[in-house]
C-alpha cells in the first residue's frame, strides 16, 4: 500500500515497513472484524489524489483490485468517475452529457439493481415479488402499477398482498404478554419482586409477574450458559459466551445495568453476600473472576486444574466454600476451595456436594404444564411453570390459566430469527377479510382463553415505536384464523405469524404508506408458463431507473466551480462591507484634513482674494492641488492595498489549514489593481471639490485680521 505523508508521521513509518490493520465488513446482515498485515510501498505527499482523504488527515491507498479483496466486495465500487474535454467544464455544455449518461444508466438499471426479487414456485403456479432493501416493502406506486397492469402482464392471473406488522408489545388484562427471550425456559426465579425467566437464548424479568418487564437476548449465533441471583434476588447474572450482563429489577430501561467483556466464554455463576462468581473457560484452562455487584472491582484466577479435551457442563455453587463440577465424555470431576485462598483441590468423599436450589410451585401443576420448571412468587401467590409456548399462570383452585407470557422474537426454520409479527392480506386471493379494528389470533394465544367479539388486546408497533410513537391500539378478538372455515392452512402460520389484522390497521402498526406491501404473490391460471414470469421481470425493470438504485450523477467540476463563486461571493460582501465603512472614514479624514489646511491657511487665501483672485480661480487652485496629491495617494493605495490583501490571504491560508486544507490561494489582476486606483483617485477629487465650495466662501476682511 501508499500511504500518505501525515499518516507515515505519526506512525513514524519508511517504505518497507508492515502495517497491521483492522477493520469491519458486512457478512450475510453481520458486522464481522477482520485484520490484515500490510507492506508500506510508497509515502505519497498530501497534494493532488494523495489529498484525497484530506491535506492534513492520515489515510493509505491501495489499487481497487486489493481494496475490493480486502472489502470483501470483489466487483463492487463507491463511485466511477468520467473525464470529460476542457470545453464541456461549464454548465451550459456538461448538462447534455449528464443527461445522455442517466439515460444510458436508465436502460442498464434491473428491478434486482434496486433490491427486487421475483420467486418462482411451479407447484404453486405463482410467482411473489419481495424488496432487500430498507424495511423490506414495495412502494405503493409499484403496487398501485401492478395492480393497473396486471391483466397486460398476465390475463386472466389475479394478485394477493401482504403486510408485515412486527410487534413490539401485546398487552392483554393490563399484562405485557411479549416478555421472554425464549420458549425453551430452562429456570424459572422468584426474585425480590420480579419473575424471573432463563432461556439458552437470555434472560429477564416482569415485576410481579405483571407488571413493567424486562429481557435481554444474545446476539444471533450466541448462547446464554448460565444465571444466577444476588442474595437479594433483585440483581440477575448472566453468563455468556462474549461475557456477563448484569439485570436490575430497579431498572428497567437499561439495557444492561452493568456487563463485563471477557476473552473466552462465561459458562458458570454463583453469586455470594459480596458479588459475583464466575467461571471462564479458555482453550487449555480454565478461569476464576470474582466481582463486586457492578463490576467495579474484580480479581482474576488462573487455576492449574486439569482440563478434560471435552467439556460437557460446569457447575459452579458458593455454600461458604466455593465448589465446581467440571463434566466430561466418560467422568465428572468435583473440586472445593476456599474463598479467602483460591486453591481447588479434588473434593474428598467425606464432604457432601452441596445442594443447589430448586425452585418449585407449591401447588400441584397444571396438566399444560411441561414439568421443566416452575415456581410460586411469595408477593402475591402466583403460580407460574413453563409450556411450549413459553410460561403461563394458572388458578391452583378454579384449574384455569390466568395469562401467559411468550417471546419477544419467533423462530421459524428456514426465516431466522423473526419479531412477533400480526400479517394483514390484500387482493382477490386473500386467506382472510378482516374488519378494521379486529384480530384474529394464532393458536399459541388460545391459552388465553379469551371470547369472539368481547376481548381485547392492545398493541404496538415495532418500526413505530423504534421511531419515538408509543401510541397503542386496540384491536377486538375474532377468533383464530386457522379455526376459521376455508382457512385451516394457515395453520403453517401459527409457528411465526401471531394474527392477522387488516391493511388498514397493518400500516397504521407498521408505519407503512399508503399501499405499500411486504410482498405481492401473483396467482397464476392455467399451466405454467415462463413467458409470464419473463413479462413480470421485464415490467419491471421499466419501472426503475438510476435514481432509484440511489446513484448520483454530479458533475463534479462545475459544482466545485458553483461553490467556490458562491463562497467568493460570501466573502466579497463581507470584504464590501468592511470596505465601505473604510470608505466612508476615509471620506470624512479628507474633508477633516482639507478644512485643517484651508483653517490653516486662511490668510494666505484672503490676501490672495484681496490682490483679485475670484473665488472660482482659489476653488480650481484648491481643487488643482488636491488632483496631484489624489494621484500620488491613489497609486501609493493601491499597492499598499495589494500588500495588505497579501497578508490576509496568509491569515486565511492559516485559517483553513487548521481544518484540513491548505489550498487558499492568493491571486489579483491588473485590471483589478488599475480600477482601485482610479476609483481611490475620483472618489478623493469629487470629496476636495466639494471642499473647495466652503474654502473659498470666505470673509476677506476677518481673514485679513486672521480672524
């Protein structure tokens, strides 16, 4: 690589040197790391293209070829740049070659330029029509087009629309219900006044069972190992494979009271009366931190204990001794340490393992029940256990489920990791006509138990609420859409899809424009045919241009050349400004000298008036006198005028090097030069003229007297 003058400065860096960098590149909707050692080839000054990031800031420079590997977007580029002959530099000739270059850009840009994508399905005979880009959605003008030219893009075909609502909130009795970060809850905490939840995928907590909630969930591709509550039971760990995050019932806001960022994965806690326990497991080692509650204070410790080639579990538990279980393939090992002196030895067959808690209902559970976990929160009595669909309350009198609590995200094989989503349907193969202010539900809120036309749920969007509108709105129960006659396969659905709304309330939750869809399917009649997907795409690409696929056609040069005479044309006024109060003072010193002179000699000028001199003959003497000495003046003026421009140029140079650009540069003209002079000279003429009216009004007598 190139590297610039600044950079090789400040690195101290010759030719030959290598040069580690890192830097971040976007990977299947993933940020990821990645570093690469350099060799220095050439140190270019920061002139010309080696200003390119700045005169004055650090960069280095590579051929596009290495820049597009290093990237990880071979075959990709941020801009092209044309070189055009010196006579197309100004607007009037540049603008017919902009206009025939966005013209040719207009017939290459492709429906997939702007992130389109046209699926094929022979079995189903259809065709869906989806966007990458943005929120994912297809503009309404699109949809409105589509629905104008279906019957010449396929007779006979009709089109069904489709609007995601991804939901961030579902309250129902005045209880959140999208509080979990997993169905798959593995431990269930009564804390100090909150609930508490631990899935492979986080954890979190709803005070009281019902009341504000908060979850936190690893980052897609991660895993949650291990959790724990302080001996207060308001403070949760959790341990993961990047760290451990701490949850306050005191907080919900946050969204980690306090984390720590460790090396290898956390995959053991214990908590004492002092803070925290954890166990950090490293390629060959394993490692001990103790904290304090927020982190604030910690102590690392290498332990010497022997690491099986595989690893199956670790337990970590503080009973006044510290004891950890390190599982393996074919055995389990136990050691026990004190807490003042960490040294783990091998647990002696007389010391009993201590038991670890093991929280319960004290109620029989429920038949929905899984049996996995359960517990009874001593505030108030409730009873709570986990269910595939999450965790769910129930009367331990009446038998009833009371409410449920399911992820805030669904996971659906082939999709991901999805939020919670409402759909609403549109077009002549719609699934489902569904009244605006209704909902029907999926089956995993059957649970729920509530009756057609009289419950209610209150909701709230995710993409409004991301952007500041916490508004929720409240939809009626209709009933469950895969129950429902004719609909029965949409039962697919109830995995990913939490209910179905209408368009209207779909863009409302959504914060989508008018028309605007999450993708369009095309029903096609008769047999397959690939003239119809071929005429769909070709429609398509007629629909979009350059600017759609957000390419900017400028031209450089001239709205360098714009700028630069708007920004001359500031500083001119500024400088006219300035100057004409230099004028007007300059005006009045002349006036001022001129009546000091004739107050000066107004003797002379009476005893001249007395021999005969007329006053026309002492104002052309006066005015005669002032010529000379206004075209010494003016000469004089405008060099020193020149001189002075020079040093504020030095002034500005100086300025504008502090920001990164040292290309203010000092120029003038003689005709510039000339046309100052002359105006000096007129100006300083007209303003004695005007003078020598006053001067030679004088009394001969009194100026005879020298009165």
């Amino acid at each position: 690589v190139a590297v610039n003058e600044v950079l090789a400065d400040e690195l101290d860096l010759t030719v030959g040197d290598s040069l580690d960098i890192g830097w971040y590149v976007t990977e299947e909707n993933k940020r990821i790391r990645v570093e690469s050692s350099l060799k220095v080839f050439s140190i270019v000054a920061n002139e010309g293209q080696g200003a390119s990031a700045g005169t004055q800031a650090p960069a280095f420079f590579t051929d596009l070829a290495t820049a597009q590997t290093l990237q990880r977007q071979n075959g990709s580029l941020n801009s092209l740049y044309y070189a055009v002959d010196d006579g197309h530099d100004d607007k009037q000739h540049i603008e017919p070659i902009l206009e025939e270059i966005e013209e040719l850009l207009d017939l290459l840009i492709r429906a997939t330029d702007v992130g389109l994508k046209v699926d094929s399905d022979e079995n189903t005979n259809s065709l869906t029509l989806t966007s990458n880009q943005g929120l994912g959605r297809l503009s309404g003008d699109l949809v409105r087009g589509l629905r104008g030219n279906l019957t010449e893009i396929s007779p006979e075909s009709s089109m069904m629309e489709v609007l995601q609502v991804p939901l961030v909130e579902l309250v129902e009795s005045d209880e959140q219900i999208l509080t979990l970060a997993d169905s798959e809850i593995s431990q269930l905490w009564a804390g100090e006044r909150g609930l508490w939840h631990f899935s492979p995928s986080g954890a979190g907590f709803q005070i009281d069972g019902n009341g504000g909630a908060w979850v936190w969930r690893v980052d897609e591709g991660g895993i949650a190992h291990d959790f724990t509550l302080d001996a207060s039971g308001a403070y949760g760990l959790i341990a993961t494979n990047d760290g451990l995050v701490v949850g306050y019932e005191g907080d919900l806001d946050a969204e980690e009271w306090a984390f720590y960022d460790s090396e290898g994965p956390m995959v053991s806690v214990a908590s004492d009366t002092n803070g925290w326990w954890a166990l950090e497991q490293g390629a060959a080692s394993f490692k001990l931190h103790s904290f304090s509650r927020n982190f604030e204070q910690h102590t690392a410790f290498n332990l010497t204990l022997s690491m099986p080639s595989t690893v199956l579990s670790t337990q970590l538990i503080f009973d006044e001794y510290l004891f950890l279980e390190i599982e393996s393939l074919l055995s389990s090992s136990r050691y026990q340490s004190p807490v003042w002196q960490i040294s783990f030895t091998e647990l002696n067959s007389s010391i009993s393992w201590p038991s670890t808690p093991n929280p319960s209902s004290n109620a029989s559970l429920h038949t929905s029940c899984d049996e996995i976990t359960s517990v009874t929160l001593p505030q108030n009595g409730d009873h709570w256990c986990t269910f595939p669909e999450g965790i769910m309350r129930w009367n331990s009198e009446s038998g009833n489920i009371e409410s449920l609590r399911i992820p805030i995200v669904s996971t659906a094989g082939g999709l991901g990791v999805l939020p919670q989503l409402f759909l609403a349907f549109g077009g002549e193969q719609s699934p489902a006509i569904v009244e605006d202010g209704d909902v029907l539900l999926s089956q995993r809120l059957n649970a729920l138990n509530l009756t057609d036309n009289e419950g209610e749920l209150w909701v709230k969007g995710l993409i409004p609420y991301a952007f500041g509108d916490n508004t929720a709105s409240r939809l009626s129960f209709n009933g469950t859409y895969s129950e429902l006659e004719g609909m029965e396969s949409l039962s697919d659905l109830d995995a990913v899809v939490l209910g179905l709304v209408s368009l209207e309330e779909g863009e409302t939750l959504s914060s989508a424009g008018e028309d605007e869809r999450s993708m369009v399917i095309l029903s096609l009649s008769g047999q397959w045919n690939d003239s119809v997907a071929d005429a769909f795409t070709s429609w398509l690409d007629q629909q979009y241009n350059s600017s759609d696929a957000n390419l900017d056609i400028r031209a450089v040069k001239v709205e360098a050349a714009a700028i630069a005479e708007e920004s001359s044309g500031i500083l001119a006024a500024m400088f006219l400004v300035f100057g004409t109060f230099t004028i007007v003072a300059g005006i009045l010193l002349v006036l001022t000298i001129v009546m000091m002179l004739a107050e000066a000699r107004r003797s002379e000028l009476g005893t001249m008036r007395a021999l005969g001199v007329s006053q026309s003959d002492a104002r052309a003497l006066a005015v005669q006198e002032g010529i000379l000495l206004s075209a010494l003046a003016s000469i004089l003026g405008a060099c020193g005028g020149i001189l002075l421009a020079w040093f504020i140029s030095i002034g500005f140079d100086n300025m504008f090097s502090s920001v990164g650009s040292n290309q203010f540069a000092f120029a003038w003209e003689w005709t510039s030069l000339f046309s100052g002079a002359v105006w000096g000279f007129l100006l300083a003429v007209f303003t004695l003229w005007v003078s020598a009216f006053w001067t030679s009004k004088l009394n001969i007598i009194l100026a005879l007297k020298g009165g």
